[in-house]
C-alpha cells in the first residue's frame, strides 16, 4: 500500500516530461500500466484525459525511445543549487 506522500511523487514524476515511466517503476515498483490505474484513481476526469493526451507519444517518457543526447533527468538549462539557495542569474 502506498502513502499518500508516495501517490503524490508518483503523479508529479507522472507529469513531468523528462522523467521516464521507467523511473516511476524503479522507484515505486508500478509498471506503466499500474501508474495509469493509480493516475486515473487519483485524478478528476478530465485532468486524466489531459494527462494521456499530453503523454501519447512523447518520447521522453520511455527511455527507449530516448535519443542519445538524453540521458538524464535534469534538464541543461535548470540552475545549479548552492547551500540550499537557487543561483541567482
């Protein structure tokens, strides 16, 4: 059984584009299919359809239909974090 802390990382990695399916399953244990069920259960409707529409076919949600250039989660342009504080720009 999940937390409810867990449910909520589990929706936010869900959302997130570069974050793989992949990962969620490492980290939680759910394959696809069960991050789907768990999405559906704990969304309203209509935000769920957004999800699915937003993720059909997105390449960075599966790390085998990543290109090479992509291989981590953080993305080039987020900024370092020194002693807990964001750089500033």
């Amino acid at each position: 059984m999940l937390l409810t802390e867990d449910i909520n990382r589990i929706i936010e990695m869900a959302w997130e584009d570069r974050t793989p399916v992949e990962a969620i399953e490492v980290q939680f244990g759910l394959s696809e299919k069960e991050v789907i069920e768990l999405m559906r259960k704990n969304m309203t409707a209509s935000s769920f359809r957004m999800w699915r529409r937003r993720m059909q076919g997105r390449t960075t949600k599966h790390k085998a239909l990543r290109t090479d250039a992509v291989n981590r989660f953080k993305s080039s342009r987020q900024r370092a974090i020194a002693s807990n504080k964001i750089s500033k720009r």
